[in-house]
C-alpha cells in the first residue's frame, strides 16, 4: 500500500506524525509513505524509515512573491510532482489552509478531519474523506486515532513509538557548518530560541543557569536558527567560557548533536520534540502552551510551566532554581 501524507510545518508538528505511522507499519504489511513538507523541514519527514519520497512545497518563499514562483515554472514543476504517482491513500494530517490548497491540487479524494475538528476552517472542503476526532487529546495522539480510521485497525493505547533511525544524522564538523571549535565530548545544549517572544526565557536566566552548569563539568551548546538568535545566543554566552554559541545547522546536525548531549533544557519549540524524538532526557519550559495537547512526549522529558496554575504567568516567572533543581538530578 503506497500513502501520501501532506504536513508542510512545523518543526514540532512533523515529529508528531511519527507514532502514526509507526502504528500503521506494525498493521499493515508493506505500507510506504510519500510526505510533502515545506523545504525548510525537508529532512525531517526522511528519519522513519517507512518515509520512501519526501516532496518539497516552497509555500514560504512563495507567499512572498507568488507570481515569481508562477513565471518561472516552479509552481508548475510542483502541481505535476504531486500528482505524478497513484497512491492507494492520500492524507492531509495538518487540516489547516496551506495544507488543505495542496491538498486541493492534488487529483483524488484526500483524507482528514471533519469540520468540527479541523485546524483551520474551512480547510474541510479540500477533503472527500471526513472524520470526527475529538480536539481535547494530544496532536500525537489525534494523529494515531485518525490513522486508525483511514486504515481500519483498533487504536493502539501503547505508548507513542516514534520509529526513527538517525543514521544519517552525524555531527557536524569545524569544516562542514562554521564551527569555531569541535564540539566537546560532554554538553547540556540550552535551546534558548523560539519563534513567540512570550515563549522566550530571560536572557539573565539562561545565563545563571549556565554557571550552575559549568560548575558541574559540562559545556553548554546554544543554537540557533537565524541571526537573531545567534545574536541572542552569543549575548547568553557572554562572560561564560564553557558556553558555545552555535551557528545555524541543518537538522540532521541538530539531531546528532542533541541525540548525543547528556540533556536538554528547552524553550517551547522545535528542537524540544526533536529531543524527545531522539530520547534526550529534557526539560522544557512553558508559558502560553497547553502541553496537554502539543507538549513534548517520550521517554526522559519534564515540563515545567509558568505559574503552573495561575492565569496570566510568564516564562521569567519560572525561576533558575527550579530548572536547576531538575537538571542537576539528570546531570548526577
């Protein structure tokens, strides 16, 4: 049986669909996959095994200059990749409308959920085949529950299995990403970036933090994905010689790195998943999130929210001493 999956973004969003997937080749005898992402993400979607073809959208660049994209043939170029294979089962398992417009330029029923239970309406016109999921559970598990349907089998009440193999993911080198050094052999990485300010952890924070770390032996790895972060990173590393401000790395090389820290402390973002996605131990810090339905899942990761129960709490109100009170437990 050959599936197309269409999930562009993001980040933590494609790692979710993983169990899913995993559930269904446990199922179903000789099922591959076909997944279409936004390029930025591209290597993602390649980790599980079952994952044969990954086609890329353009969808960022694109809504910039869309007549661009027209006039040059690249939209063109994409409509005929995504409708050049038959597929036994085509499934949009991101439901908001960038997905549901591939979705809608590709030829045969597609399948998602219902009106009522969509990310975004009306993304649901773009589907022939509809299903009722209810909102209130983690994405992973709604992912799973969905996949049950398609394909006709019992959800599975294991726990979420995400069935990567990062044999392609090695660590970088001075040469090969912009190091400024080799990486140490013992680190905790301090993923300090996010794509919300509400979701950013003090910069004096990160800093306190870091010297308790430092203290206890271990280097400290700080990435980033822009320029702004590395700015930001470089600002927390200040005055902290066990403190290494990353440059930009592809996610293969954001994977190796974090698959071989001794852990993580997180901001809420991608790189957080991708520790669970490859078993870090990690703690990662909530403010506007509710990790109910998208906080990270797996084996050895801790959450932490603001105010835990008080309205309107932000990231500063968590403190250094708890995270550390955490951290050092994994670091012993």
């Amino acid at each position: 049986m050959r599936v197309l999956i269409i999930k562009l973004t993001s980040m933590g969003d494609l790692m979710h669909a993983f169990p899913a997937i995993t559930d269904a080749v446990e199922r179903i005898p000789n099922i591959t996959f076909d997944w279409v992402v936004d390029e930025s993400f591209a290597q993602v979607p390649a980790w599980h095994p079952a994952v044969n073809n990954i086609i890329t959208t353009a969808h960022r660049r694109w809504k910039k200059d869309l007549s661009s994209a027209w006039s040059n043939g690249e939209f063109s170029q994409f409509f005929q990749r995504l409708n050049q294979d038959d597929y036994d089962v085509v499934v949009d398992l991101q439901s908001n409308l960038k997905s549901a417009f591939v979705s809608w330029l590709r030829k045969g029923p597609v399948h998602s959920y219902d009106k009522k239970t969509c990310r975004e309406k009306p993304a649901h016109w773009a589907y022939q085949k509809r299903y009722h999921v209810p909102l209130r559970q983690h994405a992973i598990e709604r992912q799973r529950e969905l996949f049950s349907y398609i394909f006709s089998y019992k959800k599975p009440t294991s726990d979420p299995d995400y069935g990567v193999n990062l044999s392609s993911c090695t660590l970088p080198t001075v040469s090969s990403q912009g190091l400024s050094q080799p990486l140490p052999k013992k680190y905790v990485v301090c993923v300090h970036n996010a794509s919300w300010p509400t979701k950013l952890w003090p910069v004096e924070h990160w800093q306190s933090l870091i010297g308790k770390i430092a203290d206890q032996g271990y280097s400290v790895l700080l990435p980033c994905g822009s320029q702004d972060e590395y700015e930001r990173a470089m600002a927390i590393a200040k005055n902290h010689c066990a403190a290494i401000a990353l440059p930009k790395m592809s996610l293969n090389h954001m994977a190796a790195i974090l698959s071989h820290a001794t852990a993580a402390v997180c901001s809420d973002t991608g790189l957080a998943h991708m520790a669970a996605v490859v078993s870090t131990p990690a703690i990662t810090l909530y403010a506007v999130t509710d990790t109910v339905l998208i906080g990270t899942v797996g084996d050895h990761q801790q959450h932490i929210v603001a105010g835990e129960t008080t309205a309107g709490a932000a990231m500063g109100d968590i403190s250094v001493n708890d995270v550390w009170h955490k951290l050092s437990v994994l670091l012993k």
